[in-house]
C-alpha cells in the first residue's frame, strides 16, 4: 500500500469516524429528552394521584390506607399460587383453531 492509498484510507476512516461521533451525540440529545419528558409526565401524575388520594380521604376517611394495603396484598408473590395469575384473575383463555382435515374418499358409497 502506497502514500496516498494510506492518506486516502484514513480519510475515509476518519470521515466514518466523525459521522459515529455525531449520531451518537444525537443519540444521547434524544436520550436526555426522552428522560425529560417522562420525569416531567411522572411528576404529573404523581401529582394527580395526590388529588386523587386527598379526593378520596375527603370522602371516605382511611379508605387509601386500605387500598394501598390490598393492592400489595395482590402485588406480592406468595398471594398468587400461579405465576400466570394477575391482579386476581385467571388467564385469558386461548382460541384454538380447528384443524381442517381432509379425508380422500375412493368415490361414493358402494353397496
């Protein structure tokens, strides 16, 4: 390999090199987006679900207390002797589909 088959190597090299170096750092702007939104989206509904919690104390007084408590009743692992039980519910059942079999027949019915 000569010079300038080197030079022109590296500068291809070094193009490839510099495009990696900006999609990753695009990459990682998109990243820190996504991360913004949806710790602000999280704030959000934490703050809807204090609402909602003050909603229902003002009507029934402790009634969060009793639901948080049954909710991780229902979370906890011991409670279901299935792994394939949620929230206390069975599994959807699963529609199977008929086989279509064909059987040749030689003909009619001969008597």
């Amino acid at each position: 390999m000569n010079t300038s088959e080197r030079e022109e190597q590296y500068t291809v090299i070094r193009k490839d090199y510099m495009k990696v170096v900006e999609e990753s750092k695009e990459k990682i702007q998109i990243a820190e987006e996504s991360y913004g939104l949806v710790d602000r989206y999280l704030r959000k509904l934490d703050q809807e679900l204090h609402k909602f919690q003050l909603e229902l104390e003002a009507d029934n007084r402790g009634i969060t207390e009793i639901l948080e408590k049954r909710s991780l009743e229902l979370d906890a692992p011991a409670s279901r002797p299935s792994s394939f039980l949620k929230e206390n519910r069975a599994p959807k059942k699963l529609k199977i589909q008929p086989h279509h079999t064909t059987i040749a027949h030689g003909g009619g019915m001969e008597r």
